[in-house]
C-alpha cells in the first residue's frame, strides 16, 4: 500500500490551520450555515436565525473573528452592515464533517 503526501507548502498548512482555527467554533460554523442559505444579512437577521440564540455583542465578535481571515466580507448600507461569505469553498468543510467518521 502506497501511502500519497499532498503538495502543500508551509505557507499554505499555515493559512489552512489559521482558517480552521477561525471556523472551529459552534456559533461562527453555524454563521457559515445560515449565511450560505442566504446572503447578505445583517447581524440581527444571522442572530435571529441562531438556535440558541446569542447576545448581539457576542455574534458581532464572532463575525469580525471570521472577517479578520477573510471567511466572511461585509458592506454597509445605511446605518447596517451586511455579511456574506467572501469565497464560498470553505463551505467545503460541511461536506467533510458529514462524512468523517469520527463526527
């Protein structure tokens, strides 16, 4: 049996373990799940959409969180801002989590 290593650089494992990093949280991975249903929203409509739901302060930390990695992008409108997911490939990881035994 041959066993296959990935071609993935350092630099690379890097970002890849800072974005799993950003994302290994219940609130920020369910974010990501309510934002990929619909997009953009704004932070009371992602917390109204939140089982349980969290204190706005609390969803605001977490959303900047994900936006400091680049997972989320947001734009103001008026006195709002709107968050939506800035490339929609790390959704990629709920198809891993769904089929990883160890879940």
């Amino acid at each position: 049996m041959t066993q296959t290593r990935r071609n993935i650089n350092a630099k690379q494992l890097e970002k890849v373990a800072e974005v799993l990093k950003a994302i290994s949280h219940p609130i920020r991975l369910a974010v990501l799940e309510i934002l990929e249903a619909a997009e953009p929203l704004s932070v009371s409509e992602i917390r109204e959409q939140l089982v349980p739901e969290v204190e706005q302060s609390l969803l605001s930390h977490h959303l900047v969180k994900l936006k400091d990695k680049g997972i989320v992008c947001s734009t103001k409108k008026g006195k709002y801002i709107y968050y939506s997911i800035c490339d929609r490939q790390i959704l990629k990881i709920f198809d891993c989590m769904e089929n990883c035994s160890f879940v």
